[in-house]
C-alpha cells in the first residue's frame, strides 16, 4: 500500500490551517518540563517539514525521517524559504521508522500527526520503537500522538467531505472511514479531485490509509517492553488526562 505518494501534492494545502507552530510550541514545553530545552531531535514521518521550522526556531536541531519521497521533496522545498541559519539546523532523509540506522543518537524523537497511527499491528509498532530507542541517549525523551482508542470506539469515524482551495488549486476530499475492530483499526479510503484552476485539468488521486487505535496501557506495556517509561499521557494539546472526547491523545516517555 503507497501512502502519501499522490497526495503529497495537495498536502500543504489540505493542512494550510494546521497550526504548526502552535503545536511546536506545545512540544517543546512538554520537552521542557522532562528538563529538554534545546538539543537534537528526530523526528519520525516529518512529512512536508510543517513542525520542523518551528522546532529549529526554538533551539533544536531537527533529523526529519520519512518514508515517502514525495513528501520530503515539500519539506526540503519549504527549507528553500527559511534563513540560511535556521536551514543549517534541518535535515531531512528517506527512511522507514520501523527499520532505519543513522549511526547517532539524539536528545529526543517525536512522531507527529498520527504517524505511530500508521504503525498498523503489534510487530510494526514494536520494530519502530526498538529502533527509536535505540537512536536515543541514555535518558531521551520520545514524544507522539495517536489515535485515543476511547473516543475512536465512542464516536465511531464517519465519512466526511471538505473543500480546500487557493489561488492555484481546488481539492476535493472525501474519506470513508471502515472500522476493522478485530485489529483495532481504521481503513480510510480516501478519494481527491485536484483541479488546477488555470488550465481546469483535473487529477484523481486514491489512497487506503491503515489507522490503528490505542488505549494508553497497550501503548505503556508496548513502550516499557522497548526499554521506555511513560512519564505523561494527555489529550493532544492539553495536560489533561483524554477522554471519549479526545481523538488525538499524546504520550511522553523517557527511555530508561
Ligand atoms: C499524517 S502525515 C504527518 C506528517 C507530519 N508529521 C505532519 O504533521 O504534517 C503521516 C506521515 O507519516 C509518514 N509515515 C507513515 N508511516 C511511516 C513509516 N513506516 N516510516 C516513515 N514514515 C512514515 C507518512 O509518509 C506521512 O508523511
């Protein structure tokens, strides 16, 4: 399954309301309070690059790992209109987080936007954060969001339709949600009309997204089993502990 090949393209412009910087800054004050105030981060499926500017911008220096080319093409375009200093401080590479090597380590690693939702079954997520563990210093930090199985299995996902438009482009984007709860996961059939506005040509683009739930003791009885501890877990941008409310929860682990 290719996943965020296509759609890449309208990518930034699907996400254009997405505050980046704002979340950034919601991460660097979780990083804060494990005593992480500058420093070396990887960051796990940085897509087009969105957190990794605003990272830069408050002190750390960024490794953005991928799987899809096509989104890194936009993260290392969008490196093209920052200043030379906050460039110097980004670098962006192609790899799988389920099984890659840098031959470093860093202060801490983040996955943002659902990206350990990707990690569909038991020995995906477990390959991913042995290799993420391994790429941490001894105390590292490590800090994503997932899907908070709770508010999945209360709200149920729905099919939605959104338009998306600039200057350039119209995008049409539906997403048909099937709830697969025997693996505890979502399969998205996401269909885009991308009509170029000048020339009125027309693209279709399909994609099926795997999204996988969790509840936060499979997820702390994952992270120990990799050599982590979970220090907190809370509703995506809060400090609150999430409820059926909260589709998007995030935990921070120190690795032990
Ligand atoms: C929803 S996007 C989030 C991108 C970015 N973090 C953001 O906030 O805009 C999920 C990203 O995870 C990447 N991804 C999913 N599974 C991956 C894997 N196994 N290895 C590397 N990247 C992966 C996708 O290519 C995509 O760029």
């Amino acid at each position: 399954m290719t996943v965020f090949s296509d759609y890449a393209a309208c990518y930034d412009l699907v996400y254009r309301d997405k505050d980046y910087d704002g979340e950034a800054a919601h991460v660097c004050s979780l990083l804060s309070a494990q005593s992480l105030n500058a420093g070396t981060v990887l960051e796990l499926g940085c897509g087009t690059g969105g957190h990794a500017v605003p990272l830069a911008t408050r002190g750390f220096d960024v490794t953005g790992l991928d799987r899809s080319e096509e989104m890194l093409t936009l993260a290392r375009q969008r490196l093209g209109h920052v200043e030379p200093a906050l460039q110097r401080r980004i670098h962006f590479a192609q790899a799988d987080i389920q099984d890659f090597k840098l031959e470093r380590r860093f202060d801490a690693a983040m996955a943002l936007f659902h990206v350990i939702s990707y990690l569909a079954d038991d020995g995906a997520l477990a390959s991913a954060l042995a290799c993420i563990r391994s790429h941490l210093d001894g105390q590292g930090v490590l800090v994503f969001d997932f899907w908070h199985a709770p508010a999945v299995l209360a709200q149920r996902p729905e099919t939605r339709e959104r338009t998306f438009e600039d200057a350039n482009t119209r995008v049409m984007r539906r997403m048909r949600p099937r709830l697969i709860a025997d693996r505890r996961c979502v399969s998205i059939d996401i269909e885009i009309e991308s009509m170029d506005k000048l020339s009125g040509a027309v693209r279709s683009i399909r994609e099926t997204h795997l999204m996988r739930y969790f509840d936060g003791d499979e997820l702390r009885d994952a992270l120990h089993a990799a050599g982590f501890d979970v220090h907190a877990l809370s509703a995506w941008m809060s400090h609150a502990p999430p409820t059926e409310e909260d589709w998007s929860a995030c935990v921070v682990a120190r690795a032990r």
